[in-house]
C-alpha cells in the first residue's frame, strides 16, 4: 500500500498508449485497471481525479525516428 492511498491526493493516472489500450493506475498503490472507479479495488483508496500521463508522445517520437528518413 502506497504512501497516499486513502489520503486527499489519491487520484487515476491515465495511461494512452498509441498502439494499446488505456490503463488506469492508482497513485496509492501502482496497480493497474482497464477502467477507473470511484474507488481502488486494490488498496480502496477514494479517488479525486484523473490525470493524464502523454506516454503516447513517447511512442509517437519513437516511431518516428524508426521511420525518418
């Protein structure tokens, strides 16, 4: 269990990855979902928000530089 879970800043970090499917991670206890609830199913911390993590820039850079010419 994370040092936040159940506290005020527990919240969902939206993973988008270009080519996958989102994932939802808990900022208490690191574990993943497919979709986020108003609480964890892993730790039962309550959840505020949602914030995006811009992985998908990542991938995007990396196919590019496969690709370049």
């Amino acid at each position: 269990m994370g040092l936040l879970s159940g506290g005020k800043g527990t919240f969902w970090i939206k993973r988008t990855r270009l080519f996958g499917k989102d994932t939802f991670e808990c900022s208490g206890c690191g574990r993943s979902f497919t979709r986020p609830s108003a609480s964890c199913p892993g730790c039962r911390a309550k959840m505020r928000k949602i914030r995006t993590d811009s992985g998908w820039i990542d991938d995007i850079e990396m196919l590019d530089a496969i690709l370049d010419d």
